[in-house]
C-alpha cells in the first residue's frame, strides 16, 4: 500500500468510526483530558497497524478491539481509577436530592448517567456497546475475548445496578 492509500483509507476509517471509538473511550474514562490522550494514542496506533488487517473481522470491530484494550491498559497504568468509579468527583453537583418528587427528563439523563459511571469497567463496556451502540453480543464477545454467557450477564447485572441506582435517587 503506497503512503497516498494508506492516508486515504486512514482518513476514510476514522471518518466513519471516530465518534464510536470517541464515546467508548468516554464510557470507560472519566477525564476528558486523558480521554482525548487515549484517543489520539488509539488513532496512532491503527494507522501505524493499518497493513496489519487481515479483514477476518469488520474494520469497526478491529477499531473497537484496539480501543477497548488501550483503554483498559490506560486504566491499569492510572491507578487512580479504581474498578468501581465514585460519584464524588465531577457528577457530585449534579446529584438530585431524595426530597424532589418531580421526575424531568433532564434529571432522568443525568442521573442515568450517573448510573452508568458506578458500574466496574466491564459491565460499562458491556452496557455501552449493546445499550448505545447496539453491538449484538456475538460481537461483543469477540471485541473484548470474553465468552457469551459473562457477556450477557454483565449486561443483565448492569441493566440490574442502573435500575436500582435510579429507583433509589428518585425514592
């Protein structure tokens, strides 16, 4: 592949799948900073493998793959992120008291997302690419090299803990 093809199918690649990387990134790493760091580090990295594709999977799933995994090593190396993300940190103003009895949609979203912030690293990958970008889990299985079973129970566990995180900040 010339260095002109190469650019050209780089440029074509991360035009289609560079919000999807951008959001799994997101949904994993809380710090917008480092999650444009990460992101950068994950576009560097399939450009330099471009040649090594051997088309047995989808371009995206290839892409996925490569994030997910620079996402989890970035994780390790920060230790700081523990498995279980506390709300404490930038969502704690947004937090909706017990007291309110009015559900808005605005309040609804938020604190979803606040939900999906709590859960440990797999079952929020899990729930993002099935919920968000509606993967079937034969895909996801392949994508994060986990059997099918642990994949559907981490997203039933998921669906479980964002249901019992919302009933209890609306009670």
């Amino acid at each position: 592949m010339t260095k002109e093809e190469r650019v050209e199918k780089f440029n074509e690649i991360y035009s289609q799948n560079a919000q999807k990387v951008y959001g799994l990134v997101k949904s994993l790493i809380i710090d917008q900073e480092e999650v444009y760091d990460v992101c950068q580090d994950i576009w560097v990295k399939v450009y330099s493998k471009l040649d090594t594709f051997r088309n047995q999977s989808r371009v995206s799933t290839w892409i996925y793959r490569i994030a997910y995994n620079e996402s989890i090593d970035h994780l390790r190396k920060n230790k700081k992120y523990a498995e279980n993300i506390s709300l404490e940190t930038e969502y704690e103003d947004r937090i909706i008291s017990a007291e309110e009895n009015s559900i808005h949609p605005e309040k609804l979203e938020t604190v979803f997302m606040e939900a999906i912030k709590t859960l440990p690293t797999l079952q929020r990958t899990v729930f993002y690419l099935r919920y968000f970008e509606e993967l079937p889990y034969k895909e996801i299985t392949g994508l994060l090299d986990k059997n099918e079973s642990t994949v559907k129970s981490s997203y039933f566990f998921a669906v479980q803990k964002i249901k019992d995180y919302i009933t209890q900040k609306f009670k």
